[in-house]
C-alpha cells in the first residue's frame, strides 16, 4: 500500500474509537472540522474542499459514519486525490427523504438535536448504546466506546455536525465515485441500516459490500479482527 491511508473519524465521539483500527492498518486520522486541534467549518461543501485541498492525490480514504459521508462527497467532488475508498457505516443520507427511506425520520433526528442542546453529556451513553443495539456484543461495545470516546468538541460544532446530517444527501455524488470501494457494514446497525448500505452500494460503479452479521454501528470494535482483516485484504489489493 504505497499511497497514504487517511481516516475521518464519526461525529460526536473523535478518534480515539478508531485508533486501534486505523494505526493497525498503517493509516492516520484526520479530525473531524471543530474536533482536537482542527478549526471549526460550518459550511458541508466548503469542509468537503478543505479536506480534499490537504490530500495526496491518490490518497486511500476512509471514514466511519459522518466520517464516511465526508470521505464519500471527497472521493466524488475530487477523484485525483481519492485512490481507494473504503466507508465504514456509510449511507447517502443519514434521514429519510423521498425514494430514501433507510434511514432515520427527520423528527427524530430533531428530537435528539434538542437532547443534545440541553445536556450533550447525558446524551451521549443513550447515543452510544442506542447505535450498538442489535449487536451480539453491545453491552462491551458501548462501554469500550464511551470510555474511549475523546472530550466533546463545542456545542456549535456538534450542532453543526447534526445540521450536515439533517441536510446532507450525497445520492448524486455516490454515482461519481470512479475508484475502488469497499463498504463494511454491520448487518445489525439501527444507525444506518443495511439496507442503505446496499443502496449505496448499488450507486458506487464496482463498489463491494462486506455485511458483518450480528454487529451494529461500529464493526472495528465489535468484529475488530474480522473487520481488520477484510479491510486489509482491500487496502493492499
């Protein structure tokens, strides 16, 4: 794998769920705009060229969740700096919208903008533990992911991060992915469901579907072995 290996964390919970993952399969992260050190872009489509301007062209990209929104509008709005495309809970569009409707109502992506408002703190464990259902290992999962979970960035820019997932439909980007992409998706995610995942993966030309059963949101801790070993089988491919 000559070309460098950059990952995009999700929203809320920063980089260091990922890290294992990512530092094993020989990659760096990027924060997320607002998180650690990274400034604060309020604007999705001005991020997207933000991000895009600091790659390598031919660079791997990954993401999970949000994470993979932003690598998949990368990878779409800037082919030369995107070699390979791996998305790990991915979707085109995080809420239902017509001929969309894998995916989360509106209303209550709303109803948990306003928890997260109030008190994003007390939110997060319910976050954590409601994208974790369904998986074999959800109890381990969602405690290993809230004590790995980094400091919270500012309410604006969580705020911010759920207005993207509120308005974001990249349906029409995913069509113009041009490079080799693999989608990891726990069969089980209550987040992002597989039949998104499926959808997407019809849109990306060539793209491939590895479903892990009995996983939810986050298959680099539930399945961490499985998921590392597909993923390297395709990143140095």
């Amino acid at each position: 794998m000559s070309a460098p290996f950059v990952f995009l964390p999700g929203w809320c919970v920063g980089r260091t769920p990922v890290a294992a993952a990512v530092n094993a399969l020989g990659g760096s992260i990027v924060d997320l705009p607002g998180y650690g050190s990274a400034a604060p872009i309020d604007d999705f489509d001005a991020a997207i060229d933000a991000y895009a301007a600091r790659l390598q062209p031919g660079t791997t990209l990954g993401g999970w969740s949000l994470g993979a929104q932003m690598a998949l509008a990368i990878a779409a709005r800037h082919p030369d700096k995107v070699g390979k495309l791996l998305l790990v809970a991915g979707t085109t569009s995080f809420v239902q919208r017509d001929g969309w409707p894998h995916a989360m109502p509106p209303a209550m992506l709303a109803e948990f903008a306003a928890g997260i408002a109030a008190d994003a703190e007390a939110m997060l464990p319910r976050f954590v533990g409601g994208f974790n259902r369904g998986d074999a290992r959800a109890k381990a999962v969602t405690a290993e992911l809230l004590e790995l979970a980094d400091p919270r960035p500012s309410g604006a820019v969580l705020a911010s991060g759920l207005n993207w997932l509120r308005d974001v439909d990249l349906r029409a980007d995913a069509a113009k992915v041009a490079c080799p992409t693999l989608l990891v998706h726990g069969a089980a995610d209550p987040l992002m469901p597989l039949a998104a995942a499926e959808a997407l993966a019809a849109l990306i030309p060539g793209a491939q579907l590895a479903r892990f059963d009995d996983c939810a949101h986050a298959p680099f801790l539930s399945r961490p072995d499985d998921f590392l070993a597909r993923a390297r089988s395709f990143l140095n491919d």
